[in-house]
C-alpha cells in the first residue's frame, strides 16, 4: 500500500476519534480541546498558562481553524492572531493518549497529554514549560475536566531516560508497554504524525532502515514526523512483571480497572518470546483496510482478546470478573432505559457487546446496584478480585524466575511495589482487613449487633451481625465477622466504615461484661481519634521505608473495673498513694487487659490484645519495635483510655505518661546504653534495648532490687527511673545526675546517721549507713580513698586505657527544702590538694592458706595478722584511739587499701571497679569500728 494512502487512512481514523470525543463533551469542554494547541501555539499574556513571552512555544504544521480563532475571541476579544512562520517550533506535537475517543471514555475520565517538545531545551525552557502545563490544568479545572500533561521528547524516550516510580507513573518498569498503549490509543491533536504509521506491520523488524527509505525516496521529509521508536518483536520479560506490579499497586485502590491491565500481561507473557501486541493487532486491521470505528475501538479490542484467552483455559470465573471489570469500567448503566438524552454511540456499542455475552437485565440490574452493594457482596466480590490479583502476580512471577537473566527492572520500584501489595494483601494476626478499597461507595449499616459468646472449649469471641439480632436469632444467623476482641471487630466497622457514632447497635454480653456505654463510648473515640475512617494511600516515601507506627489508641480494662472487685473482697484502697500500677497500701495494680489499635506509615490496620503485668510489659516493647530507634524517628505519643472504673481517667493518663517517659527515654541522642526502671505491684522491672530490640527484666522486691543496683557492671550504664519509681527516696535524683568515668559521691545525714551512697565510674550503687561527726571530716576521708583508688586502678589497667590518674570525683549533700522535696547541694572538691590532719588508715589484704590476711599502716606503723592474729583490729583501734587529740570514738575511715581481685571476688572483667572497694573498706571498718566501740568502753570501766 502506497504511503499517502496509508497515512490518509490513519488520519481518517484520528478525525472520527476526535469527533466521539467531543460528542462525550460539553460545549464549554469541547472548547477546551479546540484551544489546547493555540495556547501551546503562541505566547499571550491574556491566554491562560502564560507564563514569558520566552517560554517555548510553536507548533510543527499547525495553523488554528476558523472555530478555534473564534473561541479565543470570545475568551479574549482583542486578540488577534497573525499568521507567520516561526524560526523555531518548540512543539513538535500535542497527543491525547488512554481512553479519549472509546468505548471506555466517560465523563468520569481524565485526559492523558503529551506535549512532545523538540530536543535540546535548556533547563529554564523546560521548567517555564512544565509551569505553563501546571497553569491550564487548572484552568481546565473550570471546566470540570481533569487534565494530566505530560513533557516528552522522543531522543531521550528512545533512549530510556525515564524518571523513577511516581504516582502517575510506572518509572523504570514500562517504556516498551507505554509505547505500545501509545501508538494503539494516541489521538493526533496538532503537529507531526507518528511515522510508526506508516512502517507496515511486517517490515517492523526493519524499521530505521524503512524510514530512512521513505524520506530518500522523499515519500516523507524529517519535518512531519515524530520518532517514538518501534516496538521490538519481543517484550523484555521484566516489563510483564513491572507492568502486572505496578497494575497491582494500583489495584489495591481501583481493582476493577487494574484487572483488565494484569490480564493483558499475563497473555503477553504467555505468547512470550513472539508475542502479538495489541498495537500491532490494531496496526494490522487497518493496513488489512478495516474502518469500523467499533472493531478497531482500543477496549474493545482488549476485552475481546481478553476473552479468548480465558475462554481457551476455561477459567470461566475470570472470564466473569472481567467482563464486571469491563462494564465497570464503561460506567453505563444499561439496566436504564433508553432516552435521547442518555443515547449515544458507546451506549449501543455496549448494549451489542452485553447481549453477546448473553447477560440478562437481572445481571445489569445488580452491577449498576453497586452503589448500594451491602459489606456481604462487597467482602465475596473482594475475595474474587484477591484471588485473580493474586493469581496474575504469581503468574507473572513464575515467569520472570524462568527468564531471570531477562530481569533489570528498577529494584527500587520492586519494592515499593511489594511493599505496597504486602500491606493490602497478606493476612497476620491482629490486621484488620480493609475490604472495601474501590468496590463500593457505600457500605453504612444503620443496626449492628454484637453478641459475646462462649465456645466449647469455654473459649470467648465475639460476633457481629448486621440488623437487629437477638441471641435466639444468632443461632441460625451467618454472622458478618467474629473475632476473640471486640476492637478488632470495632475497627474492622470503621475502617470499612460500616458503622460511625449514628449507627444504632446491640450488645449482648456475659454478667458484668462490657456495658452499652463503654461500647458507646468506644466508638466516640474512634471517630475523634481516628478523624477521617478512610485511609489515605501510603505514599512512595514510606513505602520506600520500613513501616512504622503512625496513629495508636490503647483501650484498657474493657468490661473489667479493678476497684468493683477489690470492694468486694474487702480491700478498702483509701490512700495517698495514688499510682495506677501499685496503687494504694497494698500496691494494686489497677491497669488489667490492654486492646490496642495502630495504623502503619503503610496503612496497615493492627490490632493486639494483652493482658496482666507482662501483658503490659510486652505491649510496650513491641510498640518500640515497630518505630526502632535506629531508624531515627519516635512512635507518636500512644492515646489511652479506660471506661470501666472511677478510676478511668487516671488509669489511661497514666499508661500515657509511662508510654511517654520510655519513649523519650530510648529516643534521646544520649540514650545509648540507658536502663529504665519502674514499678509495678510493688515489684520493679527494668528495661533495656538491644539491637532495636526492647526487653524487660523482672528485678523484684526492694531487697532484690538493691542487690541488682549494687552488682557490678561491664560497662556503665544510665539509669532512668519511671516518674512514680522510688520517687521518695534519693534514688532518682542521684541517677539524673549520673555519668560515665566519674564517681560521685552523696551524704544524706539523718541526726547521728549518715547515709552514703557512692555511684561509682560505671554507675554501680554503692550504700552504707553509718555514725559520722562532721560532715567535712567525712567527706576529706572519702576523698583520700578515691585518691588511693584511683592511683591502683591506673597502674591495674592495660596502657592506653585510663588516660588520667587523677581523681575524677563530685560530691553532693542531699537535704528536705521547706516543701519536704530532697534537693542535691554540689559540694566543692579539691582534687589537687590532698587532705591534711587525719590518721591515715591503709589496708594490705592477701590470702595465705586460702585464708585471708591483713596488714595494716597507721601514720606508717605497721599491725598484721602475722603479728597480732584477730587481735589485729583491737590494736588498730586501740592506736587510733590513743593519738586523737580528742580521744573521741568516732568512726574510723580506711583512706587506702590494696586488696587482690580474688580476695574481692570481683564479678566484672577489667579493672577492679570502685564499688568493688567500698565494699571491702566497708566490711572492714565495721569490724575496725566494732573493735573500736569496744576499746572505748573498755577505757571507760
């Protein structure tokens, strides 16, 4: 077939396009599409887009008919357009691509263009023209006319240089499959033609040599055509699998419009190496001499090869869903009556299409009810569009792992892709499955009944049915859902948004149950809490990123009330002590059973339920793992409520604010390494993080925990203590204030006592309780052991280690100010100067015989163990005694002491820490101290 005659053809074709096109329009719309090339033509400041007289502009062979002039009069009347050639088209053409002009074009749809500009545009050209298409989008807006522009240029589309995924885009995954639905949906608006038109469907093979042949021959010249490139006689295969996870990725929100896509694929990839594209099918009808706008029409042609090949495996139920899919997509309700205003060319195109595939007006009279599809057909239909999503994208990747050497698709798209169908699809304990997702607009019950009930096995769940049911009729009545948790089924309503705060529901429940007003109230604070029930989609940032925790709400105690039960058995809780974990004198803890709700960064919807102590525990560490530190941002602060109790509003605050404090705890900067402590039932707990990781370890009692503060540890790590913690004692003062590498010391005198607590270089509790005389004489003391201390750690420690000899030492006084509140008074050390005037007290320890034995120095005068046997201590005492000035009996301070590890028992590896020292000092200066008592008393008689 000659050239002229072919391109005569395709451009006959195009004009009875564009003339279905603007029958499906408005006049003010048609209008819209007659002006689209004049406002890419020229540069007028009044038309709309106008962005710079340089803004590139002009497009190849274009010359406004009289209709388009007219319009832009009206739009602006002084405008006046001038005919001359431009030295430059910027614009080589305008295309409208997808449904435009088809069966499958409806008011609903948008318009897909292409504005193919010329190679070589700088920068700023580009931009001002990408700024110019974001202009008369909304100018098309007006029209009530979705518009998508959409910059190209055929070098660099041939070239591959396509961005990354985007929401209008498959990226990386598509270019071959873009170029096909291209050239078999592309309507010529203004500029140069295709020349893929004219390469017949079997010189394809040769296509560059062919064109070059035809403007040799000067059958065409370089200036009328636009070069797309041709489309290979074989498909990469990772496009099929690109293209299905991109159409699934899509599908998640508009199935039934994704599912005619997937199909193509999988046919695509089922004739794969030498497959017949639909492009090359419509190609060929027309060299063949076919006309008919209705055979040759893009969807048509889909749905029927579509058809074929389902036919041909006899999966009649696909073969359903896409005939559903198709109808759908038309959006024309055939189950109406014909009128003359609603009778058009698609109308009876689609009426031959219906009655060939034999359906009944009872079939069209259900599919155009889905407006008003009830949750039953709407939870069948979506388990009939997972399957075949699911099908399709095992299909496909069956596929690509047959032809993986084929596979160079963009992996960030794969998993994006993944992710997204991952959050859709998959099935786990506790997700809520979001079933209404493009199916139905309306899924609103106005009655729902909830029914708690008891299995065999005495097991609980819950039933939720739709209308008023009672429990004789939940006998025989299917129930919409069941669940072991109330919430669970609570936010499956309300994400599927079957039930809102106007919705009338039922209750049946066990003897002190759930009550109708926690129920209530319940579903009040899932619609503040969760302002808008229909998830927005997880954007490609997100996806990109391993999920986390955006929104959450913790419910505690339902149709449980701790306090109703304590009255009963007697347990009269009248007291200051007013935390909700160990409340009262006998330390209740008053939080029980925990539901909770989270929605991911992935729009997954979570439910968990936890109950007791470790329950709680456990909801807390795994509400940590689902935001890991690591990934440097913080779950949102957790919104807690409780109905049940008097109590409620504190016990919910409470769960808050002990959420906050950890979260704030382990995502500080500074939080490497820290251990948070709190107390529940009077038994403390402590938690840690390790690899991302929150764990918690069971302390015990007051005793247990002293021993746990006062082991020694590898390393020094923070302690944080929970607001409610000990919060009447020292304790967490003296851990706000704690650091690593240095040792602090704290007196807290209490009349004739003095308690000292010493955290020493890697936080480890030091504590003793004892008689003191001055203040200053104590801690002079002190500061002479942690100078003798710190000089036998430096020697102790590998070179390198311990930078600094010199003590590193704070001292604090803690007293009550006038509120009774303890207060830390710093008090002023003087490092370099050591202290003068007192004996000083050096131990020598050792182990003979597996015995041990002292020396002891006094001013340099020497008492052992060789010398005076268990006497030792008397005649230390009796010395110290004898050379104060004052012969007063006050206690006796070692201010040096060298004792070997074994004799320590040391359980820490390195060097010997200095708690491990004050340990020894203080057992041996009770003994010193007993013997000095007793020397005194003994002066005295």
């Amino acid at each position: 077939m000659e050239v002229r005659s072919i391109k005569k053809r395709f451009l006959a074709l195009n004009r009875e396009r564009m003339m279905r096109t603007r029958a499906c329009l408005r006049e003010k719309q048609s209008n819209f599409l007659d002006l689209l090339p004049l406002l890419f033509h020229v540069n007028h400041p009044v038309f709309p887009g106008f962005i710079s007289k340089s803004t590139p502009k002009g497009i190849s062979d274009y010359a406004p008919s009289q209709r388009t002039l007219n319009i832009a009069k009206k739009l602006l009347i002084s405008f006046e357009y001038q005919k001359r050639a431009l030295p430059n088209y910027d614009i080589y053409s305008l295309f409208l691509i997808g449904s435009s002009g088809t069966v499958a074009y409806s008011t609903k749809s948008d318009f897909d263009v292409w504005v193919c500009h010329r190679e070589g545009l700088d920068p700023l050209a580009l931009m001002e023209l990408k700024e110019k298409t974001q202009a008369i989008e909304q100018w098309a807006e007006t029209f009530d006319l979705e518009v998508h522009f959409f910059l190209m240029e055929a070098d660099a589309f041939q070239k591959n240089t396509i961005e990354q995924l985007s929401s209008e885009s498959s990226g990386s995954a598509q270019r071959h499959l873009l170029l096909e639905e291209f050239y078999r949906t592309a309507l010529l608006l203004a500029g140069r033609y295709p020349v893929w038109w004219l390469i017949p469907p079997d010189r394809e093979e040769s296509y560059q040599s062919y064109i070059k042949e035809l403007t040799r021959k000067r059958f065409i010249s370089d200036s009328e055509f636009i070069d797309f490139g041709c489309l290979p006689p074989s498909l990469p295969a990772e496009e099929f699998f690109g293209a299905a996870l991109w159409q699934l990725y899509k599908g998640v929100d508009s199935p039934y419009k994704s599912v005619l896509k997937i199909l193509l694929m999988e046919i695509y990839a089922s004739e794969h190496p030498r497959v017949e594209l639909l492009s090359r099918q419509f190609k060929r009808a027309i060299y063949a001499g076919e006309t008919n706008l209705d055979r040759l029409d893009p969807y048509v042609t889909l749905i029927n090869r579509i058809e074929t090949y389902l036919q041909q495996r006899d999966e009649h139920e696909r073969l359903s869903l896409a005939r559903r899919c198709f109808y759908f997509k038309v959006n024309d309700r055939l189950s109406e009556a014909d009128t003359p205003r609603n009778t058009d060319w698609r109308r009876e195109l689609m009426r031959s299409v219906v009655a060939r595939w034999g359906w009944s007006k009872k079939d069209l009279i259900g599919l155009d009810e889905r407006n008003h599809w009830r949750i039953q057909r709407v939870v069948e239909e979506r388990r009939v569009l997972v399957d075949e999503l699911t099908h399709s994208y095992q299909f496909l990747s069956d596929f690509v792992r047959k032809n993986a050497r084929l596979t160079t698709i963009n992996q960030r798209d794969l998993n994006i892709l993944g992710r997204k169908l991952y959050a859709a699809f998959e099935r786990k304990a506790g997700k809520v499955e979001v079933v209404n997702r493009g199916i139905a607009p309306n899924l609103w019950e106005s009655h729902l009944t909830f029914h708690h009930a008891r299995g065999q096995n005495e097991q609980a769940y819950w039933l939720l049915f739709d209308g008023v049911v009672t429990p004789a009729d939940a006998t025989v009545r299917k129930p919409l859902k069941r669940s072991h948790s109330i919430v669970e089924l609570l936010a499956w309503c309300y994400f599927n948004q079957v039930m809102d705060i106007n919705t009338a529901v039922g209750l049946y429940t066990q003897p002190n149950g759930l009550s109708m007003r926690e129920l209530r109230t319940m579903i009040e604070t899932f619609q503040r809490h969760f302002a808008d029930a229909v998830l927005d989609d997880a954007s490609f940032d997100d996806l990109a990123r391993a999920a986390h925790i955006e929104q959450s709400l913790l419910f505690i105690n339902l149709g449980l009330d701790p306090m109703e039960s304590l009255t009963r058995e007697g347990k009269h809780l009248t007291t200051n002590r007013t935390d909700s974990l160990s409340y009262g004198g006998i330390y209740e803890n008053l939080a029980l059973t925990f539901d909770q709700i989270m929605v991911t960064s992935w729009k997954e919807v979570l439910t968990a339920r936890y109950s007791g102590v470790e329950g709680l525990l456990n909801c807390l560490c795994n509400y940590i793992k689902q935001s890991p530190p690591s990934s440097g941002g913080a779950p949102p602060m957790i919104s807690a409520h409780c109905f049940s109790s008097g109590r409620g509003t504190a016990i919910g605050k409470r769960i808050e604010q002990l959420f906050s404090e950890v979260i704030n705890c382990f995502y500080d900067a500074r939080s490497s390494g820290i251990r948070y402590m709190l107390a529940i039932e009077n038994i403390y707990y402590v938690l840690t993080l390790t690899s991302d990781l929150l764990h918690y370890k069971k302390i015990g009692g007051y005793a247990d925990l002293m021993a746990y503060l006062t082991s020694g540890q590898n390393l020094f790590q923070a302690l944080v203590f929970d607001s409610y913690a000990l919060k009447e004692t020292i304790f967490p003062a003296i851990y706000k204030v704690n650091k690593s590498g240095v040792v602090q010391l704290f007196c807290q005198p209490n009349g004739a006592l003095v308690d000292i607590y010493v955290l020493d270089e890697r936080g480890t509790l030091f504590f003793q309780r004892t008689e003191f005389y001055d203040i200053e004489s104590l801690y002079n003391q002190y500061k002479l052991f942690f100078d003798s201390v710190r000089y036998r750690q430096h020697f102790q420690a590998p070179e390198g280690e311990m930078k600094d000899a010199e003590v590193i030492l704070e001292c604090y006084q803690a007293r009550k100010d006038h509120q009774g509140q303890l207060r830390l008074t710093k008090r002023s050390v003087n490092h370099i100067k050591r202290a003068r005037g007192y004996i000083n007290v050096q131990v020598i320890g050792e182990v003979n015989d597996d015995k041990p034995a002292f020396t002891f120095y006094c001013d340099d005068n020497e008492f052992s163990t060789l010398e005076h046997g268990n006497a030792v201590f008397d005649e230390v005492a009796k010395y110290v005694l004898h050379h104060r000035a004052s012969g007063a009996a006050y206690p006796i301070y070692i201010t040096d002491i060298d004792i070997p590890a074994a004799l320590i028992h040391a359980e820490t590896a390195g060097v010997i820490q200095t708690s491990h020292y004050l340990n020894y000092k203080k057992n041996v200066e009770t003994r010193l101290n007993e013997a000095l008592k007793a020397v005194g008393t003994a002066g005295t008689t």
